[in-house]
C-alpha cells in the first residue's frame, strides 16, 4: 500500500460536514451536466 | 390508433414504455415483452455482491404496476423478427415465446405498428471457456442473483480469512472485449473496503484484470478531467486510488479461459499467462442475442436488421482508428431499413470502439467494446419514445435526437458502502464519444463538463440516485420529473 492521498485530503473527503456541502454541490453540478441537454452531431456541429 | 411493442423492460425498455403511456391517449397500445418480471436497478448490484443490500432492495415485479398502468405485459423471449409480415398477413410481428406460468413454452405473434429493440446485451460468458458465474471459483454481479451468488462466495471466504487464510481476489474483465470496467472497478473498491470492515484485509491480496490499455479507460479512451484545481487523466485518478487501496493491476489482458482457480489471459505483448485466485469476479463479454429476422416469404433478412446488435442510423462502414468520428454515431436509433423499428440502449450496434483499438501480433483483439452506461440507456430510450409519439400525431421528421457524441453521462462509482464510511468516485463526461474537432486540446471532452470527485459524498449521491430511480421506476406521482 502507498499512501496516495494525504492525510489532510483524506480528512476532507472523509468528513460529513464538508462532504454535505460536496453533496450539493456535485447534485447541482451532475444536473446541469444532465440537463445541459442532448442533441446529433451531424447537420450543425453544435 | 397505434401499437407500440417493447421487448425488454430493462431501463431502456421500462423507460420508453413510462414515457409512451404517460404521453399517448389510452387508444394506443403499449406492450412489453420480457422475461424477468421483476424490474432490477443493476447499479446496485454492486452493493449485493457485498451483502450490503439485498436482492429485494434492488428489484420489484413489473405486471401489478404494468397493470396499474394500463401496460400490456408477456412475460416471455422474443425469438424472431418479421418486420415485413409473412404470406398470411402483412402486418410486421414478432414470435415470442412464454417463460412462465400456464403458457410456458408456448409460442405466440406479436404484431406491432412501432417495435422497440430494448433488450440489452447477451452475457456472452459462453465466450471465454470455463467462465461461468458460480463455477470454477469465479462470479459475476450482472444481475442480482449473480450479486447474491457472488457474496455468498466472497463471505465464505472472508470466513475462512478470519481463520487465518490467506487469499488472492481477482476482479475485472473475463473476456478481451468485455466492457463495463465501471462496474468491475466499483466492485473491486467495495470489495477491498469490505476486507478492510471485516479486518482481513492483510491477508488479501487484491488485484485488478483488464482489457484496458492504461487504467480509467473504462471503454473510452479514458478522460481527461478537472479534479480540484488540477487536471488529470483518469488513469492517473484510477491509479492515485489503486495505490492507495493497495491494489495491483494487470493491464492489456485478454482473459481466454478460466480453470479452478486458474485464469488464463494472453497480453498486447504476445504473452501467454495465468493468474491463480481464492475469489474473482470476471465481467464477461456482451454480445448480441443472435436473433433472426425473415422477410415476407420467410427469407433470411437477418443482415437488414442486426449486424450481431441492432442496426440504427449509424455509419458502419469500416474505417482506421484516425478516422473515426462523432459523426458515426446515431442519433434517433431507428433502423435503416424499417423506419418503425428503434433500438435504444444497449440494443443498438455502435459503429464502432471508443477505445483505440489494439490487436496482439496474431490478431487477437484487446480492447474494451464501448460502454454504454444507464443514464444514456435512459435518454436514448426517452427519445425513441418521443419520436414515435410525434410520429404518431403526424409528424413527418424525428426531432428527438441524442447522439452519445453529443451527450453527457455522469458514472457515480461507488467505492464503499457506509453512511459514514462509504465513499465513491464519481465522474462525469462531456461527451461520452469524444469529439476530437471540437474539444482538441482536452482529448475530445469539454473540461468545465468532466470532472471527478472523490469522497463520501460520492456514496451519498450513489445511494439517493438508487432510491430515485426505483421511485421513478414505480412511477410514482411526479415520477416523470426525475430526468434519465
Ligand atoms: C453490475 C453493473 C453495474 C452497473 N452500474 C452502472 C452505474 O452505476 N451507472 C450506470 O449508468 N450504468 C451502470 N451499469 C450499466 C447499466 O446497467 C446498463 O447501461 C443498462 O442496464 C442498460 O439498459 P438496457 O435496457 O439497454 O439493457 P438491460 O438493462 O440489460 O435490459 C435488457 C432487458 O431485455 C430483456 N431481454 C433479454 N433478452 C430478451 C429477449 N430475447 N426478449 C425480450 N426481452 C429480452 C432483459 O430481461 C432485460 O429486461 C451497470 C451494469 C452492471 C452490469
């Protein structure tokens, strides 16, 4: 095992008062990725 | 009035069967055609193969809600394609055949005025010898009772761990163009999380097998992400968090046969090896079901309908790794020659990989086949849907158009299951083919758009996204609200 994340990082992704807010963050951020919508590709490359 | 049938109630299939209803008039006819009457959330799967959920959390039968719902439903295997009709009548059908109750073995015609092809992919586990979940020490979590055979295994083992056994687990990909490396890397992460709650995990070793030419390809081509301030390539995500967990890797393996314990494998480099293990969880490959289409006087037109899965408004014509392009890939998922057949989801032929492909010096493939994950399983199916409604009031062109070259996914890997320990990556892609005009200088994908994260936030979104779409799945008031 080779210790990648530090500690202080491991701290963050780990704690549940941060990673609430990471929660809703990334809902928002997933919905507008989903919502940004969906199209073709072949007449107008858009 | 129309008659819209659906074979298959996966996610494309109970999608477009949801939308169809929801927005037709009750003189038209929706109809599903499966075999499973339950309707399972296959991401999860991953939290069964772990004893974590049970197969009851993650399923729950379609006919009470079908019926509810004004859906027809056979619960049976659609055998053969006639979209011609035959000598009898003209009007286009399908044969199925019953698998359940009084009428099983029985055969029946569909007909059908629109058909929608949303029946998945076969697990082709025929097509790596030995490679047969349950048997010779090695698992699948494909479907929930593969997961429950799976964890039943994997317990044992962690019994015999506490024991003091020492044990070697094996997780990936069976076959050299197997895809899904998503569920196979989520499983593996689960599974090396679980050693550690149970505190055996010393005694494993854990160790990653893939089709993959680098880690994070997961079928394509890997992504270049924004993570934090940083921008990194997803193999080097993948392997930040491989190192961290302990986990080895073995990349650029085409799995060919599976003894007791034994996998064997040959490599891009021309070698022939094998890998022993205690425990393994292989995804095989997916191919088409091998279905057979005939034409009005029983003729063979099997080419005109399937090129191994369905044929839709793709290009095909084969053509070198440089000249792909987004452009191949369909839109509107309606095959070419029959104008009221579709194929959403996994039904479809893609044009081609998404991963460059790399052959082994006496021709043997090795590379993932690409992947086409539920959210745009969802949407392609939605679209298809819409399309045949507008069809249906008369309209002459399809307007609903989703190519995956135009097209977000986002992949939430679990990887650990806990309210306060549970953890999971998670990925999103813009777009999910990438599009190398229009995004030159970030491999194809528009940055702001693809990104990871990691971290128990992750598990949460993992776990509300299962409890949304089982609602969305039951149709539940406001149901259509939940997108794909
Ligand atoms: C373990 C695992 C984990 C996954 N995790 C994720 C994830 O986290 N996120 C994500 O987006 N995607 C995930 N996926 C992928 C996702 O499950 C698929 O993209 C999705 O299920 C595809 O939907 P589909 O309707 O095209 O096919 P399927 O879901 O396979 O449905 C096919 C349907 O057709 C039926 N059928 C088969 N043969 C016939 C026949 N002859 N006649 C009639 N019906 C037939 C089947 O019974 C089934 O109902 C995962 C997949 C696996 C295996």
């Amino acid at each position: 095992m080779t210790q990648r994340i530090s500690k202080s990082k491991r701290f963050y992704m780990m704690n549940p008062i941060i990673q609430f807010f990471k929660f809703i963050w990334l809902s928002i951020k997933i919905m507008l990725v989903v919502a940004g919508g969906h199209g073709g590709t072949r007449k107008v490359n858009n | 009035m129309s008659k819209i049938v659906i074979l298959g109630a996966g996610i494309s299939g109970h999608v477009a069967a949801a939308h169809l209803r929801r927005k037709l008039s009750k003189e038209h006819e929706v109809l599903v055609v499966s075999p499973n009457s339950n309707y399972q959330w296959i991401p999860s799967n991953i939290w069964v193969g772990i004893g974590r959920m049970k197969s009851e959390e993650i399923l729950f039968p379609l006919p009470p809600l079908y019926k509810k719902k004004n859906i027809g439903y056979k619960q049976a295997l659609v055998t053969t394609f006639h979209p011609e009709g035959d000598t009898e009548s003209a009007s286009p059908f399908v044969n199925i055949k019953y698998v359940n109750g009084e009428q099983k073995g029985n055969t029946e015609k569909v007909t059908y005025d629109y058909l929608i092809n949303a029946t998945g992919p076969k697990l082709a586990f025929d097509m790596t010898e030995g490679l047969n979940p349950g048997t010779n020490k090695a698992y699948s979590v494909c479907t929930y009772s593969h997961a429950e055979h799976a964890w039943h295994a994997l317990d044992d083992l962690i019994q015999q761990m506490k024991q003091g056994k020492k044990a070697k687990i094996l997780i990936g990909t069976g076959h050299a163009k197997s895809t899904c490396q998503g569920a196979a890397f989520e499983y593996i992460l689960n599974v090396e999380q679980e050693l550690r709650r149970h505190n055996v995990r010393d005694q494993a070793e854990v160790i990653w097998i893939a089709n993959e030419y680098q880690l994070g390809d997961f079928g394509m081509d890997g992504v270049l992400l924004s993570y934090g301030d940083n921008i990194m390539k997803s193999s080097e995500m993948v392997e930040m968090v491989f190192e961290d967990r302990g986990i080895k890797w073995i990349l650029g393996a085409g799995v060919n046969k599976i003894e007791d314990g034994i996998a064997h494998y040959e490599t891009l480099d021309g070698e022939y090896k094998s890998e022993t293990y205690d425990f393994a969880m292989l995804i095989p490959a997916f191919s088409g079901h091998g279905f057979k289409a005939f034409g009005k006087n029983n003729e063979d037109i099997t080419e005109k309908l399937f090129k191994g899965f369905m044929l839709v408004d793709a290009d095909y014509t084969a053509k070198p790794y440089e000249e792909w392009s987004v452009q191949d890939w369909p839109e509107t998922y309606q095959n070419p020659s029959y104008k009221n057949i579709f194929a959403p989801g996994i039904a479809f032929a893609p044009p081609h990989a998404i991963s460059k492909p790399r052959v082994r010096k006496n021709g043997t493939s090795i590379s993932p086949a690409p992947p086409r994950t539920g959210m745009p399983s969802g949407i392609t199916a939605k679209l298809v849907a819409d399309n045949i409604i507008d069809t249906i009031n008369g309209k002459k062109d399809l307007h609903h158009k989703g190519s995956l070259g135009n097209m977000g996914a986002a992949c939430i890997a679990s990887a650990g299951y806990g309210m306060t320990k549970g953890s999971g990556v998670s990925i999103t892609t813009y777009p999910i083919v990438p599009d190398y005009n229009k995004y030159p200088d970030t491999q194809g994908r528009k940055l702001g758009k693809t990104f990871g994260e990691i971290g128990l936030a992750g598990h949460w979104l993992k776990l509300a996204l299962h409890y949304a779409f089982i609602y969305k799945a039951k149709m539940k008031p406001f149901w259509w609200l939940i997108p794909e």
